[in-house]
C-alpha cells in the first residue's frame, strides 16, 4: 500500500509538472461575452475604485498579487475589437475608461478574469508536490482525481474568490465584489477545461510514467486545446456564430451550496474530456509528439471540415460554462 501510494505521487507530480502548464485561453473575452449578456445585468454600471483591505487567510506569490487597480495605472490596458464594442453596446473610449475615480463593471470582467493566471498562484503548498516540482501554479488551477487520491485546489480557488466577493458586497465595496468574482470566475472557466481534470486516459498515464513521449503528446494536447478556445473567439470562422452563443447561453442558477456548483462543474467537464482527447488526437495525430497545434493549424484543419466535431463538442461544453458563470454572477451579486 505504501509503495502505491508513492506510485500516485510521482504520477500526480508528472501530471501536473507536464499537463497544467498553460490556462484555457481567452478568459478576458469569454467573461466580457458572458457579463455582458445577462439580461437585466447592468455591466455599464460605474463603480468607484476601492483600495485593497481584506485578510486573506491564503498564500500568493507576493510580488504578483498586486491589489492596486491596473487601469488606473496604467499597467493593464482595454484591448477589444469594434465587434465586440458595437455588439455589447458599450460606451467606450480606449483613454477614459476611468472617469472620476470611477470604473464600469465590464472593465473589471474583462481585465480581471485573466489575472490569476499572472503568476500570483506559484505557492505551492503540498509538501509532495513540492518535493517533485517545485513552485507550480498548478495546484491553484485545476482538479485531478486518480483512484481514492485527489489532488489539487482549483475547486478551493473559486470557493475563496467567491467568498470574498459576497464579502465586499456585504460591505457595500462594488469594486472589489466584482473584482474578486471575476477573479473566481477564472478558477470555474479553468475546471471547464477538460484536461485540467483529467490528462489522459488510462493507458496513456500508465505510459505517461515511463514514456517521455507520452508525456510530451499529453502535454501538447492539453496546450492544443487551451489555444481552441483562443481560436473559437478570435480567429475561426464560427467565431461570430460561437460567440453569440455565449451570449445567449441562458442564466443557470443551481439550487446548491456553492461546493456542489463547483464539484458538479468539475464532474460535467471531466465527462466531456474523452470524446474532445479523442477529437484533438483524431485532427493532430504525430503533431502532438512535437508540439502543440498553432492557429494556422487550425485554420487548415477547420477549412477541411476536420474541427467540426470538436467545434460541436466544445460549443456544448462552452454553452454549458456560460450558463453557469452568469448563473454564479446573478447569485452572487446583491439584488436591486
């Protein structure tokens, strides 16, 4: 029992040194797309900056967790295309999107869903995964469950953001409440991504042990599939079509503790995980024991009518996500 057990850490340590290195890719985008088609959601809303004033009872890399507002300045900069602008309907100038000390909520979604991916998360605190590893951000990402060991905190991720969202509203702070849920929403986007709660399958992590090509392929895969979703909102020719489906993914509020949201989001995104492995392996085949696919790869594999399986797979599965982050929105924030 003793050896299996060492078994498990040296496969979970590989997983997460080889597999969790990237985050899935467009976290700004897809939580502007979701925040701004609510219905009845005021994301034009303006709310005043408030400095930073909470105790966190959790690790960071301390140099990266900056609490100061990135826009004001001037470190972080509203970057979107006019499709998005003119089809969200927002008031937009690039130069006064702080105006009086004052930020709209879209702003805050948008340049806050990407920022646990800056590098805050590398603290690593299982003493396991330290001894394999080392400093990962892994650990703050994503959920991996082999056999009776789970591993990982992505799920504890959201909950603490979320936490402390409901707690700056409580106290009537707006800019922190939405800052730290967009900072949650992260942590749920990311557990949606399959390969973040489960890298391969069975086979595959038997030979991902001993195989450095296995685990080259899986680690590969996993990038592949985080670079889709980049390619869905930016540059595919359905990106118009995956788009308005985020936004018209209807609200779903789960009459559930937050834990069960977050555990039966986690068991959602593991279910889709082999029939999209099986699509990424079926369009990328040997590219996978050299590198991860690039745009143009997509784009050559989409103009051949090879994606249109893992596009339908993945409309699914992000229809599904959009539901439940403007669910977790609607719910988290105070009532009018």
């Amino acid at each position: 029992m003793k050896n299996y057990k060492v078994l498990i850490a040296t496969v979970m340590g590989l997983l997460v040194s080889s597999c969790i290195t990237l985050a899935w890719s467009g976290h700004d985008v897809f939580t502007f797309l979701v925040a701004t088609s609510i219905p009845g959601f005021d994301y034009q809303r303006v709310v005043e900056i408030r400095q930073y004033t909470y105790l966190e009872k959790r690790a960071y890399n301390e140099e990266m967790y900056v609490t100061e507002d990135l826009i004001l300045t001037g470190k972080a900069r509203i970057n979107i295309d006019e499709d998005l602008i003119r089809e969200s309907g927002i008031r937009f100038l690039p130069n006064q999107v702080v105006q009086d000390g004052k930020l709209p909520v879209w702003a805050i979604f948008l340049v806050y869903a990407c920022f646990p991916d800056n590098g805050m998360d590398f603290v690593e605190q299982s003493e396991i995964l330290r001894s394999l590893i080392g400093d990962t951000q892994a650990n703050r990402h994503g959920y991996l469950k082999i056999s009776f060991f789970e591993y990982l905190e992505g799920d504890k991720s959201f909950l603490h953001f979320l936490k402390m969202s409901k707690e700056a509203f409580k106290n009537g702070d707006e800019y922190w409440g939405y800052r730290f849920l967009a900072y949650a929403l992260h942590y749920l986007e990311d557990l949606m991504q399959p390969y973040h709660v489960r890298p391969g399958t069975v086979p595959e992590l038997i030979r991902f042990i001993f195989d450095k090509k296995t685990r080259i392929f899986l680690r590969n895969a996993h990038s592949t599939y985080d670079v889709y979703m980049t390619f869905l909102l930016h540059s595919s020719k359905y990106r118009e079509e995956f788009r308005q489906m985020i936004r018209d993914a209807k609200p779903l509020i789960l009459p559930v503790s937050d834990e069960q949201l977050i555990y039966e989001a986690i068991m959602y995104s593991y279910s889709a995980f082999f029939d999209i492995h099986a699509e990424v392996k079926k369009v990328f085949g040997q590219i996978l024991y050299e590198r991860k696919a690039t745009i143009q790869d997509f784009k050559r594999a989409e103009e051949k009518g090879e994606l249109d399986r893992l596009y339908e797979l993945t409309k699914k599965l992000a229809s599904t996500l959009a539901s439940l982050a403007k669910g977790v929105i609607l719910k988290t924030i105070p009532s009018n």
